[in-house]
C-alpha cells in the first residue's frame, strides 16, 4: 500500500477501504507520511467529501490513535461539550462552572485558535499562572476538589488528530463535514465521556455557514456517537455576528468573569444555558426538572454568584491567581487604540463574524502560522449588535492590543481594512437569527 495511491483514490471521488484510512492513521502517528502528503490528501477530502463508513473509521481509528481516557473516577456518567469553532466563543468557562452548581462533574481537553476561531486553551493561559498542561494523572483529584479540571489536548490523546488539525490550520482544510466530524468526534470518544453535548455554529464565522450544512455535520456527529455508544445532542447556534461583546483572549475571560458576577448578556446566557442544560440532563442530574426548567434554573445560578463560586475555584485550583476583588489577574491588559465609526445612518443587519474573527488574528489575538506567539491584551469590544440602529459617526466598536504592544500600528491598520468590511446596514430593521437555532438529538 503506498500513501500516493490513497491520495489519487480520493482525488478521483473513490472511497478509501477501511485499510487505506488505518494506513494513513498509522503513518499520520508513525511520522511515515510526509506532511506534503498528508496535506494532499485533506485536501482531496474537502473537495470530495467521504461516505458515513469511511468517516466512521476515521474517527475510530483517530480515537484508537492513541491513549483512550477512562473517567470511571467521575461519580455519574461522565458528560463534556465540544464547539465546532466560532467567534467570540466563551461558553467553556461558564458552561463548566455553571453545571458544577448542579453536582456535574467535567473533564475538558480543549484546543487553541483554529483558522479565524478562538481557542479556549488560549483563553485559560490569559489568566495569571493559569496551568492548562495538567497531567492527567492529577485530574481525579482536581475532580474531587471542585468537579472540573481542563487542560490542553495532551499529545497521547488523538495524536492524529493533533497532526492533521495543526494541518489544516494552514492549508485551507478546515471546513470539510468529514474532517470536523472525525476531528471532534475522535477527541471525544478517547476523551472518555458518555454523553456529548456538541456546540454547532452556523454563519458567517462558523465553519458551517448554513443551516443545512450545519443539520449534516451534526446528524453526521450524532451518527459516529452512536456507533461509538455515545449519547449525543447537538446544539446548532448561530454565529452570524460574534458571541457576546468582546473578540481576543483575556477582554473575552474579562467579560465570562462580569456575566459571572451578574451582568445580562442574552446571546451568551442563551447559547450557555442551552449546552449546560442538556449537558445535566444526559449526566442525569436534572433534579426531576425538564428541559425547559433546567434552561431557566441555568440561567438564574449563571449571574447569581453560584457559578461565580465553582469558576474561582477552577481558576484557583489550576494555579491561576486572583484579586482581592475576585477576579483573575491577567498576563496581560487590553489597551484601547482605536474605535471604529459607523460610515452611515441605518440598522446594523449584520457583523460578519469571520472579518471579525480575521481582524482579531491581524490584531495578534490569534496565530497566522502555528509558530505565531499570542497577543493575549489584543482585541474587539462591540458597542453595537446587529439589529441596534447607529447614526453615521457612531462608535461601532473598539480595537485593542496588549500593553507590550501599543505601538503596533500596521496591526491596527490591517484590522481597520478588515472591518470595515464586516459591517452590513439595512434601512428596516433586520430579521436577526436566534442565538440557539436548533437542537438536535
Ligand atoms: N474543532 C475541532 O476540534 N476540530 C475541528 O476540525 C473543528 C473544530
């Protein structure tokens, strides 16, 4: 078998054998395919897709890549959330703290910035001596402590995956049905969990940019599960303008820390709601509520304090240091360099999450190239949504760069030119899409 036939297989539309992909798993791990190789043949993926046989196998075979998590510690049945990857996404660090208040316990290995999507891992490394490089040896008794422990995806757990993804990154593969699907649905079945709720995002700064796409990738996600003897429920949620208020790494924990601590944010409280509450009712600990009572009892215990309590011990019980007022302490701050204005009167009937999500990585809160290093102080602060109505001038929203970075202006140039784009305006106020869109099981 050799690695050049696989790849002409599928650039003329044929399927893989279940031996090509368990060749091509073996060499992506053993290092035996070049990365020139494994590069080809993503994209021949993406451009001919793969049948639900051949995608199953890619992800068994990714999860068998490598170590598989045994979560028996876990009193319950062990339950994890996955994105598919958007903008302005902070719904880990209040999803794990918010159904703790409910006795689940999570174990979560996240990933960084992918393309134009933020990475939660990123997130958590822009708190002060925050240790996402946990060994998972000491995750049961960071369990015992406070029902959470997230770390970095460890380099044992879906190898293949951490090749292939680090891949995809920088050669245009990102948004392909079956390379998603066996990306998180391999990551999840090693991960060890039993019930899965999945976080689909649609739109502009999703990889699925339609609701149709968005149903396919989660039937397909749904299908792998059970057949892997899985629950699975996938929340499709729109992302035609970022989630919440703010875009980059430590302005996005500031604002999980101000919804903790009691301010509204609706998109962000309904698409968090949603994912926790299906996340209780699979790990069985819905107290006799239902699902329509779990979303509301969510949204009180997120604002109220008590989420606020189980997030300060994750922060603490991780290394990550606090203030006296509560808060994590940055490594760094976000320092305001310049705003953006409205360039005519009208609704804003759209925020084009994917300029957004370029404009961050322009202004260093993401990586171009899988070497970048972060500016965790860079980012976007919106001051308008779309379906607000601004007048010509009006400040739409802010850029920021890290305090060691203020004198970078080609950076906030390049985001400008980025943005100026990602605003649409209507004359009539605009249809805006609900936040949770649909929930699929
Ligand atoms: N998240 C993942 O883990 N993998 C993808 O391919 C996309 C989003």
């Amino acid at each position: 078998m050799n690695m050049q036939d696989i790849i002409l297989k599928k650039r003329y539309g044929k399927a893989l054998s279940d031996e090509d992909i368990d060749f091509f798993v073996k060499g992506v791990v053993d290092k035996s395919i070049p990365d020139y190789q494994i590069s080809a043949l993503l994209m021949a993926i993406v451009l001919n897709g793969m049948d639900d046989r051949e995608m199953t196998e890619l992800t068994i075979k990714m999860a068998e890549s490598g170590r598989q998590n045994d979560l028996s510690y876990i009193d319950g049945i062990p339950v994890d959330k996955h994105s598919t990857g958007g903008v302005g996404d902070k719904c880990t660090p209040l999803v794990m703290p918010l159904v703790a208040t409910f006795g689940v316990s999570t174990v979560k290995l996240s990933g960084r910035g992918l393309g134009f999507t933020g990475g939660t891992v990123d997130k958590f490394e822009s708190v002060e001596g925050f240790n996402v490089e946990v060994p998972m040896s000491e995750f049961p008794d960071l369990i015992k402590k406070c029902n959470m422990a997230i770390s970095g995806q460890t380099p044992d757990l879906a190898p293949a995956d951490k090749v292939l993804y680090a891949l995809r990154d920088v050669t245009g593969t990102i948004d392909s049905i079956p390379l998603i699907a066996s990306s998180i649905m391999s990551k999840k079945i090693a991960g060890g969990a039993h019930g899965i709720v999945l976080d689909v995002t649609c739109g502009h700064g999703a990889f699925m940019k339609n609701l149709e796409e968005a149903v396919k990738l989660s039937e397909a996600m749904i299908r792998i599960g059970k057949l892997a003897g899985r629950e699975v429920v996938a929340v499709i949620t729109d992302m035609n303008q970022p989630l919440g208020r703010n875009v980059g790494n430590v302005i996005e924990m500031q604002e999980v820390f101000e919804i903790l601590s009691g301010k509204h944010i609706s998109d962000v409280e309904n698409v968090v709601c949603a994912l926790a509450a299906n996340m209780i009712m699979l790990a069985g600990k819905n107290e006799g509520m239902s699902i329509d009572e779990l979303i509301d009892e969510c949204k009180v215990r997120l604002t109220d304090g008590r989420a606020l309590e189980k997030y300060k011990e994750l922060i603490l019980s991780q290394g990550g240091h606090i203030n006296s007022n509560g808060s994590p302490i940055y490594v760094d701050y976000p320092n305001e360099c310049m705003r953006i204005s409205a360039s005519q009167d009208g609704y804003i009937s759209a925020i084009k999450a994917d300029m957004i999500g370029k404009a961050s990585v322009a202004l260093g809160a993401g990586r171009k190239v899988k070497t970048d290093e972060i500016d965790y102080g860079a980012g976007i602060g919106f001051y308008v949504k779309a379906g607000d109505y601004v007048k010509r001038g009006d400040a739409l929203c802010a850029l920021y760069l890290g305090s060691k970075h203020t004198e970078d202006e080609d950076r906030l140039f390049e985001a400008a030119e980025i943005i100026s784009d990602a605003y649409e305006y209507s004359d009539i106020k605009p249809d805006i899409a609900p936040s949770v869109i649909e929930v699929l099981k």
